[in-house]
C-alpha cells in the first residue's frame, strides 16, 4: 500500500509490520479466504489431526435463524472439508457468558441445514465447530499447560459415543504462555501466531514450515489494499474502545463497590451501636433494680 494513501486514511495510524489477528478483518484476510485456504487446512490439521484435511471449501457464513424472528447467525469461517463434513471456524476475544451454549446455537443451523424435504433418513454428516478464544472457559479441571479441550457426545458412565455427528473444540489462546524460542511443533506455531504475530517484526527460524511463510506474507500490514487498510483500522479502534470501556466500567464498579460498602458498613457500625446501647441500657436498669430491692 502506497504510504501517502496510509498516511491520508482517517483512524489512527497502526504500527507494526503484522496485523493483530485477534481482529476479525485480519483474521477472516488470512484464514478465511479462498487463495489462503492452504494456511486454515494447516490450522484445522494442527488441531484436529484426526480429520487429515486435504482440501476445504468455504461456504457462505450468514444462515437465518430457525423462525421468522429468532437471530441470525454470521460466522467467522465456515467450510466444507469433503464427504459432507463441515467446520465452523470462530474467533472470541472478549468473555462472553454461555459461549459454549452460543457454540451449540452455531451449530443447530448446520444440523438442520442437512434435512431436505421428503428426506426420510436423520443420518447427519459430522460437524466441527473449532473456537479460538482470548479468555478462559470455566472447567472443573485443568492440566497443567492445557490450552485445547475437545467434547463429543457421549454415554456418561462408559464414555461410549453416542454420534459422530457433532464435536466442539476450544482453543483457549489465553492460556497459552509459551514463548516464541519454546515452540516446539506446529499446533504451538499457530497458536502463538494467532495470540501474537502482531509484535513480531520478522519470521525467525522457529517457523521453518513453508506455511509460516505465506502466513507471515498475508498478515503483513503492508500487503493490505486501501479498503483493508481502512476497515482493520476500524476493528482495531472498536477493540481498543471496548477494552478500555471494560477497564472503566471495573474500575466504576470498584469505586461503586467500595463506595457501598464504606456506607453499608457505617451503617452497620450504627445498628451495632443502638443495639449495643440498648443491651447495657437493660444491663444498667437490672442492675439497678437488684440493687434497689437488696437495700429494702
């Protein structure tokens, strides 16, 4: 991109040679393309090795809701990776709650999708919802360095599969600590290239796989048309306005929360006071009277 047009494009100016893929513009330009296809088989083969993807076709990502008013549900990615089988693809930055019921919501519309009419067999091709998160779900345990958790439907005693139609993997970026000269295979490559590709100036000899390098070309800033440009500098001031929004709003809340309990705690102190006097009011009466009846 001419520099002179960068320069002349509204938003604040993004440093950096690297997008930050946690952007949904950058992360849909590098991996949800059809001329990047290469690199989302790379990643969909890194985490789900089982699936030995050869080949994947990008669908369309909208799908209406299930009636008329019910809301519609927009995909990051969503791909066809041969013999019926289909991947959603998402990307989560900030929390939000109930996502794992948000990812069975996805995936209702892709089972329902398959039934046409006057079709009587409930066979159901496979689906894969895949989710890269920036936060941590909750979970009764957690190994140390565990990042991926994956789930199907299964008998809850014996663990017996119940289908192979429906699976749900989490990425949780957030709990991916490694550094760059700690890689020690491609699944990590990608993670720390989704987490931070952003403060890297160059690819260094930890990413050897010809992948890296068509990744590391895609997510140059540089590479970016006009349109791109201006979009990725949208995204980035949206995050930026939430992030900071989020910090306020803690930060309000705190305050509020000490401000309440500051007063809600004077207010104690004042109740434990009344009563306090009214218990040695009664003490002293008593006492009193005793002694009054001892002199008669």
């Amino acid at each position: 991109m001419n520099e002179m047009k960068r320069k002349q494009s509204r938003g604040p100016v993004i440093l950096g040679r690297y997008v930050n893929l946690a952007v949904d513009v950058a992360f849909k330009r590098v991996f949800g393309t059809a001329a990047n296809k290469e690199i989302l088989i790379a990643l969909l083969n890194s985490v789900l090795p089982q699936l030995e993807i050869s080949n994947l076709t990008y669908l369309d990502k909208e799908r209406v809701g299930l009636w008329r008013k019910a809301k519609k549900s927009n995909f990051d990615v969503l791909c066809e990776i041969g013999g019926g089988r289909k991947v959603i693809i998402e990307l989560q930055l900030l929390k939000q709650e109930d996502f794992r019921d948000r990812t069975l919501y996805y995936a209702s519309h892709e089972i329902l999708s398959q039934h046409k009419e006057g079709d009587r067999s409930y066979s159901l091709y496979p689906i894969y919802v895949v989710s890269f998160l920036h936060f941590d779900l909750p979970h009764e345990t957690v190994a140390p360095g565990q990042v991926r958790w994956s789930y199907s439907l299964r008998e809850d005693s014996n663990n017996e599969l119940m289908t192979d139609s429906l699976h749900f993997t989490y990425v949780e970026l957030s709990r991916f600590l490694k550094k760059e000269e700690e890689l020690a295979n491609t699944e990590e490559r990608f993670y720390f290239c989704l987490k931070h590709i952003h403060e890297l100036t160059s690819r260094s000899e930890k990413f050897p796989e010809k992948i890296f390098l068509r990744l590391f070309e895609q997510a140059e800033i540089a590479g970016m048309s006009e349109n791109e440009y201006r979009e990725y500098q949208r995204n980035m001031t949206t995050k930026a306005d939430i992030r900071n929004a989020m910090a306020y709003a803690v930060k309000e809340g705190l305050a509020q929360g000490r401000a309440q309990g500051i007063a809600e705690g004077r207010e104690e102190g004042r109740e434990e006071g009344k009563a306090e006097g009214k218990a040695e009011g009664k003490a002293e009466g008593k006492a009193e009277a005793i002694e009054m009846i001892a002199i008669n």
